[in-house]
C-alpha cells in the first residue's frame, strides 16, 4: 500500500467501458485508489515499472499479450495479487483454472451482455475481492458475497455430545479438505505428493459453478490417484479425491463401512456454496475416529467450527501453517476455536494423509 494506506489497483482491460465502470467503482471506495487503467498488458508493464500496484485486475482476452501470459509473467518476476475479471462461459472455464492454478487470487465472472450493469451490481463483490486479495501472501507459493451467515444448521443438525464415539476400527479411514483462497495451488501440491495407495479423499474449494469439473479434470492428469467433481452418491474409495461441484453442498454419508457422497443443494453456509463446514460435520458423524481433517489456506472462518466437531468426534485434525498460505484466514480461525490438534506446512500435509493409511494398515491387522 502507499503512504497513505490507500490500496494501489491497476485495471488491465481493452474494454473502455469496464475500465471507466470498474474504476468508478474501486475508487469510490475510501480504502483504494485506481492508479492506472489500461487496454493491454504492454502499458500496463510501463504503468507498473513507474509505480507497482498492491492488486492488478486484470482482463484474460486481449491485444498484443493475454492475460494468463502476462499473469505469469508478473509471478515470475514480481508477485503480486491478480483478480482475473472476465468473459468466462462454461467452455472457458479451463481458462479460469489456468488462472488460478498459474497464481490468481480469485476470478470475477463477467457476462458476455449486459455488462455496464452486471459491473454496476457486483460493485460490492468487486470492492470486498480486491480488498482481500491485497492482504494475499502470492509469495508463499511459485470472492465474499454479503449475505446472511448461516451455520451447517441449516443443512443438518450437530451432534449430540452424547452420540460423539469412535467407530469400528474396520471401517475405511478417509479425508476430509477443505481450503479457499490460494487452495488451487495448494490441493496441487497436495494431491500430487500422494501414491495411488491413498485413503478416500473428499475435498470442499470455494468456487463458482462451471469451474470445480475442469479443476478436477486438471489435477486427474497431473495426479497419480483419480480426482472428480463429485456427482450424487459416488463411493469414496482409496485411491480417490471428489472435489464438491461448485454451486452445491457435499456431504459425507455411511452405509455400513462404505462411504459414499450426497450433493445438494441448500442455502450459502458461511456465505459459501460448498461450505467447508457442511462437509466437516457430516464427516464427524459419519467417520468419526476414521477420519482426518485437514483446513488450508482461505479468507474468512469456514470450516472452523466443522473441525472442532471432527475434532471432537475423535478424528484427527491439521492445519496448514501460517508461513505456507496465502492467505492464513481459515486455519487461523480453526486453530483459535480449538479445532486443530497439529500444524503442519503444506508440503508436511501428503504425509500426513498417509499416516491415516499407515493407521488403517496397522489396526486392520
């Protein structure tokens, strides 16, 4: 930030109108201060070397350099918070996962029409994004819509102190994450440690719809165990990670010693949609003792709350530590309610899942 604690935003868009809409709008804020808005990449670099900006918000489609090239370019050279605010239909959304995985802190969805006003609409969502992603910590690694805050009550009830007990030791062990901000980055750092031997994996990352079947279909290629976005009563299974569709709940569920998932939908749990929360506490009921919980790096406290309930169902729980996220919202939150039993940096959190194996092995013996 500059001396006066103003936040220093450049816009990178060929659009005149986004540009002139969207620095209205950041600059109507106290907290931010517009200090460039430019057609391409190429001015914005000049821009850039005469003042650095704290956050770059940054179009993906135009002249003379994209923005995932220019993107990557900045994180090589000089990390910096970038909000990717562009046209991204459903076939564009494996370039939205290129964004995020080559090191954006969040994406805001433009629409192909009626965009003056989309921008004029999400000015809040804008504003809160930008204001987050300058607190990101990019360097650890080479959106908040204001709603109601609801609990997990309000897709299923807690659990009774008197219904919290281990379960049969026999039962398949399984994981359960949960990340937001910088946890694109993070899961691929996770899952891509793990061998084809793994315990069932279920994962929660905040994001939009039409994003979580292309990010999973990425880190299935890259990854030696299968990951999936999770469709509606998929088994978990070693060997396997299902990542919550974006847009929807993802709850664990038991029938005898298999595991298997319900998705669905339900209201915004801790304004998010899939909730970390949601997931958690259904793992404390279903998994209990067999279970791990891990939070990594996000804004905010979802999953705070599921993790002390996994906690104190008997499972196992980590966190991601400070100096590995980005940003060290969720973990933090966790680790003050109590929910977490150990922290661990993110390259220490693939060990740590197959420990639950190890454990499986040793008492299945």
């Amino acid at each position: 930030m500059n001396e006066k604690g103003r936040i220093k935003v450049i816009v990178v868009d060929d659009s005149a109108v986004v540009r002139q809409v969207v620095t209205s709008m950041l600059d109507a804020d106290p907290e931010i201060e517009v200090i460039a808005a430019v057609a391409d990449p190429i001015l914005a670099i000049s821009r850039m070397n005469a003042r650095w900006p704290d956050v770059v918000v940054l179009d993906v489609e135009m002249p003379r350099m994209d923005g995932i090239t220019f993107l990557k370019k900045i994180m090589a050279e000089r990390p910096t918070p970038v909000v990717i605010c562009s046209t991204l239909a459903e076939a564009g959304a494996k370039t939205s996962i290129e964004a995020l995985s080559a090191g954006a802190v969040a994406i805001i969805t433009k629409p192909k029409v009626g965009l003056k006003q989309f921008l004029v609409d999400a000015s809040e969502d804008l504003v809160s994004t930008v204001k987050a992603a300058a607190k990101a910590n990019v360097r650890r690694l080479q959106s908040v819509p204001v709603t109601e805050k609801n609990t997990a009550d309000v897709i299923m009830p807690g659990l009774e102190k008197t219904a919290i007990s281990a379960m049969a030791q026999t039962t398949e062990r399984v994981v359960a994450l949960g990340t937001s901000t910088g946890g694109t980055q993070a899961l691929e750092v996770v899952l891509r440690s793990l061998p084809r031997v793994t315990p069932g994996i279920v994962v929660v990352q905040h994001m939009p719809e039409k994003f979580t079947a292309e990010f999973a279909n990425r880190l299935n290629s890259i990854c030696q165990i299968e990951v999936r976005e999770a469709q509606n009563n998929d088994r978990v299974v070693p060997g396997r990670a299902l990542i919550a569709p974006g847009g929807k709940h993802m709850l664990l569920r038991r029938t005898g010693a298999q595991y298997y998932v319900e998705v669905m939908d339900g209201p915004l749990v801790n304004r998010h949609r899939p909730s970390v929360d949601v997931l958690f506490r259904s793992v404390a009921k279903c998994a209990g003792a067999n279970a791990l919980g891990v939070i990594m790096t996000g804004m905010g406290d979802d999953g705070a709350a599921g993790l002390l309930e996994m906690r104190q169902a008997g499972a196992r729980t980590v966190a991601q530590d400070e100096d590995s996220c980005v940003v060290y919202g969720m973990p933090k939150e966790a680790v003050k309610r109590g929910g977490v039993e150990k922290t661990v940096t993110l390259t220490a959190i693939g060990r740590e899942i197959m420990q639950q194996l190890a454990i499986h092995s040793a008492t299945a013996r």
